[in-house]
C-alpha cells in the first residue's frame, strides 16, 4: 500500500514533512505544495526532502497543479476542509485523506490503538494515559498524534505488540476513513473551531467518526457528565464506558473525594497534583484507559501523583513575592478560560485576547468573581476592555502582551494569581500560541532574577 503512486501533500507543517519523508521513501511520486514562501518554512527541512526526491511548489496554490493523474491528495489537518484543492480532488476522483489515514493504513498486525479526542482536556488526558502505560509496559508504548509527533514520523518504533497511544483532533478526523481505536476516550465536547468547521453539529460528527468505525470488540470511554458527548455517541457499535465527577455511576466516579472504578477504591484526588476538577476528569478517562490494559493500581496511583501537567495547559510557572503565575496559553477558546478561572479561588489577574474570531466573552461573566483585574491584549483587546468596563473590572490595554506583563506584575498582591488563559488563539502575533506561553513564561523568568 502506498508504493509507486503519485501523491499530492497539501500543506507542509510536521505532518506534511513526515508523510512525504515516508512516502517517497516508499517509491511514491511525491509532490508537497505549501502557499508559504520558501524562506518562511524550514530550510533544513527544503533541503532534505528535495534531496530525498520530493518536488516542491511553494509560495501558492497554482490552479493547474491538481489533476485526476494523482492518486491522494493528503491533507495537512490545518489546510481549511473547503480548499478549493480538496473540492477538486473530490469532483476528479481522487482520493481525500490525511497524514494519520495514510499511517494508519500502514500500522503493522496486532498494535493496540488508544485515541483520545474532546474539546478540552485531551492533551493532558492522552499524555497521562501514555505516563501511566509507559511506567507499567516501557518502551512497547508509544505516543503520537495531534500532541506533536505525527504517526509517519514513529511508524518505525511501531510493531505488531505496540501500545500506540494517540491525541486526535477534530482537523485529524475531517479526513479519517478506516482509522479507528480499540480503546477510545471523548473527554467532553463544547462549541470551538467552529470558523473551521463551519457548524457545531459538523464539529461533533468529525469527533465522533473514528468511534462509529469502531466494532462490538472496542471500547468508548466517554464523560457521563456532558450531555452532547451522551446524545452523540449513543448509537456506537464499540461497548460504552463512562466517568463521572458529579454522580456515582456504573464506571469511574467520586465518593467524597476519593475516585473509585466501580467498587474499587483507586486514589484521593488529593493526591493529585494538576489543579481543577476538570483535570481530576481527566484523571478518570486515563485511568479508565490503564485499566483496560490491566494496569496495577500502584503503577497508577505512582503515576498520577508525580504528574505535574501539559506545557502551556495551565501549567504553574512559578511563585515570585507570593505571586503564583500560571501559563495557559492554550486557552484559545472561552470554554478552556472557564476551566482555568473556576480552578482558583483567590484574586486573580487574566490576560485575555488575541486574534479577533468574534468570541463572546460575556459567556466568562459567571467565572469572573475572583478576577479583580484584566490584562487586555491583542487584535481584540478593545472588545476586552469594553467588556471588562461591563463588568467594573480594573483593565489595562496592551497591543502586545510582555508590556501588559509588566503592568500586571506591578499591580500584583502576594496571594495574587496572575493568569495567561486568553480565551483567544495567538495568531495575530504569534506563529502558535505555545511562543504566547514561552514568552509568559520567560517574563515570569526575568522578574524572578
């Protein structure tokens, strides 16, 4: 499979320059076309790939470039499900899939599939559910997906008694076919990525397509507790599971504060150290997922009680004059920044802002009691202020987010929280939010020395 075709790759980014790595290496004809100019993409990366025999358009979409002599058209999962390349792929015939499809199709005998997908949580969700598989099983597990290490790039530590453990996003499963998990986990669903996917309703289809390709010999892990992960799941073919912090239930479930998976008693949540209730959910889901893999629940609880979080995921930078920072940069959409502003109960100072997408901020008004300032930032910031002033909210305006940090560390009491959960994507100024986090961080670093 995949050998001696003619494929087209759209888009360069990580998957883009893996897949065509692997493909041409196959003895595919590979041909990658990318509208950044050259010299805004990598140049080692160019130069390896032109010297393994990949031919490379870059600098635009030429109209003429796709035609029915292609046998794929693979899609980078950021290219817009609209492209006109990918319409055109569909009236011709050619075949729409994607650098996770294409892998998979790939995979040898016998792996053993987690895929984890939501709206929030499942980056914290698949890498501790990868922590606790790796401590019981070593280097049989392996991790991959949406979190940064695409399936062609690992494909080569993979063999047929592999725990392959993967995040999935709603852009990935836009262009799934065949690709499906024995072991999947839906973390929660709530409207995002909606310019994307162009209606909530779609939004949802995509999450849950890889589950309804799933058989009666799979297993779903979904969260009991949101009702549109409930409705839109209902009718899968795998055998549904389920997690709960608000009820006890068949499945894994609080009673005080203590999770239990079923009757059987697994850990405090005291014990764990990632703040908020949505992250002792997301405990929940990983530990459900270890527990198909007859994971002991020392190795669990071992686990759990080290992890400290995801990067940028409100993540605790550190404490400076009794002032906590915390770096949530990936917060892009209102409901993440609920999460993080209902994780404190102490005075809070919020960055919120960036790239302009029309996000109502009213929707944060019911987290808003422990903010007592806000730090306005980025394309949108004027909309920021009037909404703080909504609110008589002390607010100060910044284009750029390392003045207004210098403006919150001045206002900061000890005791204080100042917080980075922007409710906004960064690429207004940023080429991904995780530089946002960075330079927060690195802000935080300067006024500690």
């Amino acid at each position: 499979m995949f050998e001696h075709k003619k494929i087209l790759i759209l888009g360069f980014a990580r998957s883009g320059y893996e897949a065509a790595k692997l493909l041409i290496q196959r003895g595919n004809q590979v041909l990658l076309n990318d509208a950044k100019e050259e010299e805004k993409l990598e140049a080692d990366k160019i130069l390896e790939l032109r010297e393994l025999g990949v031919e490379l358009v870059l600098g635009s979409h030429p109209e003429d470039l796709l035609d029915s002599s292609f046998d794929y058209l693979i899609k980078n999962p950021g290219v817009p499900i609209d492209h006109p390349y990918v319409l055109k792929a569909r009236e011709l015939g050619v075949e729409v899939i994607n650098e996770v499809e294409m892998a998979y199709r790939l995979l040898p005998e016998g792996v053993q599939i987690v895929g984890i997908t939501g709206t929030n949580g499942k980056t914290t969700t698949t890498t501790l559910s990868y922590e606790i598989l790796h401590h019981a099983y070593g280097d049989r597990v392996v991790l991959a997906g949406n979190i940064g290490f695409p399936l062609s790039g690992v494909l080569n530590q993979i063999h047929s008694d592999t725990i392959l453990v993967m995040e999935v996003s709603c852009q990935q499963g836009e262009n799934l076919k065949e690709f499906h998990p024995h072991v999947g986990v839906v973390t929660n669903f709530s409207e995002a990525h909606i310019d994307f996917m162009k209606t909530y309703e779609h939004y949802k289809e995509v999450k849950a397509k890889m589950f309804y390709q799933q058989d009666s010999h799979d297993i779903a892990i979904l969260n009991h507790d949101n009702r549109d992960v409930m409705e839109e799941l209902k009718n899968v073919s795998s055998e549904k599971k389920y997690f709960s912090s608000k009820e006890k239930i068949e499945g894994c479930h609080l009673e005080g504060r203590d999770i239990y998976y079923y009757d059987e008693k697994i850990m405090s949540i005291d014990s764990i150290k990632i703040k908020g209730m949505h992250n002792v959910e997301n405990c929940m889901a990983a530990i459900m997922v270890a527990k198909e893999f007859d994971v002991s629940n020392e190795d669990i609880v071992d686990t759990i009680s080290e992890f400290k979080g995801v990067e940028h995921r409100l993540e605790y930078v550190d404490t400076v004059c009794g002032v906590e920072y915390y770096n949530d940069t990936e917060a892009t959409n209102i409901k993440c920044t609920q999460i993080a502003l209902s994780s404190f109960e102490r005075p809070i100072i919020l960055f919120l802002g960036g790239l302009e997408r029309g996000q109502n901020f009213e929707d944060l008004t019911p987290y808003m009691k422990h903010v007592k300032a806000i730090i306005a930032i980025g394309q949108c910031r004027e909309r920021v202020r009037e909404y703080a002033e909504s609110l008589s909210k002390e607010v100060y305006v910044y284009e750029h987010l390392s003045n207004g940090f210098d403006q919150a560390a001045l206002i900061a009491k000890e005791g204080d929280v100042v917080l980075l959960s922007p409710a906004s994507a960064s690429w207004d100024q940023y080429k991904e939010c995780e530089v946002r986090g960075a330079e927060f961080k690195e802000k935080v670093s300067q006024l500690k020395r």
